[in-house]
C-alpha cells in the first residue's frame, strides 16, 4: 500500500516538475518575444523617422502616424505573447470585442477626438508650427496626436484641447499666409487738415523692409466721432512682424503728429490687442 501510493506521489511530482518546466520555458520565451518585440518596434520607428525625414510628411503627420504605429504594434507583441502563454486565440478575440464595445460605449469622447484627428490630418487647417486661435484658447501649434492638440502660449503656457474639440469649432490659422493687413487707428480734432495727417504719417512706413508691397500704405478716415475724425493708418506687413511693426507704430504715429501740431483727440479710439492676431 506504501508502495503504491510512493508511485502515485512520484507521478505528481515528475508531472507538477514538468508542468513548471513548461510554464516556465513559455515565461523565458514570452520574455524573449517581448524583449525582441520592443526592439523591432524601436526599429520600425527608427525606419519611419528617417522616411519621414526623406519624405517630409510635415510635423502633423508625423506626430499622429507614430503614435498609430506606436500602438497597433504594441498590440500585436500583446496578443503575440498572449498566444505564447497559452491563451486561446478565440478568448482573446471575444475579449477584445468585449472590452472594445465597454471601451467604446465608455470612451465615446476618445473615439470622437481619434475621428478628429483624423479629419485634422487628412484636410490639413493648421500643421505643427502654426499659431492658431480655437476658441478662447490660442498659440503656437507644438504637437498633433492621436487623442489630442498641443498649443503652447506666447507667455509659454502648454494649452491640450481635444481633437474633436478641434475639429468641430472654428479655427483662425493666423500664420497661414505671409502677410496681413495691420489697421493702426487714431483720432484727431475735426478742424486738423486731412492731408497734412497723411502727409505727417506716411514717411514712418516708407522704406521699412518688414512692409510689403501687396498695397500702398494709407491713411483713412473710418468714422467720425464727436468733434475728431477717427483715423486708420493701414498697411500691408510680413505676418513675422506684425506685432513688432504695430507696437512701433503705436509709439511713432502720436510722435510724428505731435511734431506736426497734431493733438491725438480726446475722445480718441481706444486701441487694444485684438484677440487671436499674435504671429509670436
């Protein structure tokens, strides 16, 4: 009797020993899947950076394609080891289509701002480098990714909206185009002589490189006040330069009127930064 229940206590053990052999020879290999896993990921990004590079997709792109790519892979060495480990096949799918509908249904947000960037890439509104207005939030577009848009303030703050949020809202691309019109308004007495204020203010902007010659630079009167004529001095500028130029002109234009004998009016127009327009 001792000795048969020594054989069956024999038996357990030399199956217990070879069932932990093969756990842990599947353990060893799942890790060398996932060590060589990670390294062939870090490769195929490696590769895409330099096609990237040859192919200059834009910042854009590039930024959404990696993090795509950075996670289809990662799932694929995920179910790879998974299948190694032993896990059927058929429980994974079910399991991915389970958690995926959850995920879904609980992420709708998620899957909404993955539509909109999307929509961001393929129609191209704005790309990495742009300053762009969105709302009351507005900056220099620093990253695209996946889930979300990346902005970073002229007072160097980082803004993160939502791609859907993007994608939905009107957006101001204030660095699209290589030049804007810069409107410097002023007011003087009505009983100045228009020409003189022309006169007096147009040589500030003559010769400047930063000035294009899209249109000649004018002097306009906009509207009149009570007992002032409102002027605006316009002109066409390089969109790098359109802060700099105005807060010059800021300075220079009640200057020069006042070497003329030009009083800037009382009930002058006030002038304030306008919203969404800086370049920096």
């Amino acid at each position: 009797m001792k000795t048969f229940a020594l054989i069956q206590l024999d038996e357990i053990i030399s199956r217990l020993q070879s069932a932990a052999m093969s756990i842990v020879g599947k353990l060893v290999f799942a890790l060398i899947i996932f060590i060589v896993g990670r390294a062939i990921i870090k490769l195929i990004k490696r590769s895409f950076t330099k096609w990237h590079t040859k192919k200059n997709l834009g910042e854009s792109a590039y930024g959404f394609m990696t993090s795509c790519i950075s996670i289809v892979l990662n799932l694929i060495l995920v179910l790879t080891i998974a299948s190694v480990l032993g896990v059927p096949m058929t429980s994974i799918i079910t399991l991915i289509g389970s958690a995926g509908l959850a995920i879904g249904l609980a992420l709708q947000g998620g899957l909404s701002n993955f539509a909109g960037g999307v929509i961001i890439l393929i129609f191209k509104p704005f790309e990495v480098g742009d300053y762009i207005v969105c709302g009351a939030d507005e900056g220099t577009v620093q990253k695209i990714n996946v889930f979300y848009t990346t902005l970073v303030t002229p007072d160097n703050r980082h803004v993160v909206i939502p791609n859907s949020t993007v994608s939905n809202s009107s957006v101001t691309n204030v660095t699209a185009e290589g030049e804007r019109r810069l409107d410097v308004p002023f007011s003087v007495p009505s009983s100045t002589d228009i020409e003189t204020v022309s006169e007096a203010l147009l040589p500030l902007v003559e010769g400047d490189e930063r000035v294009t010659g899209r249109e000649a630079p004018v002097v306009r009167i906009v509207s009149y006040g009570a007992g002032a004529y409102n002027f605006e001095l316009r002109l066409w500028c390089k969109t790098a330069s359109y802060w700099d130029v105005r807060f010059e002109l800021l300075i220079k234009v009640p200057e020069k009127l006042s070497e003329c004998g030009i009083e800037i009016a009382k009930n002058a127009v006030a002038v304030t930064e306008e919203t969404g327009k800086s370049a920096k």
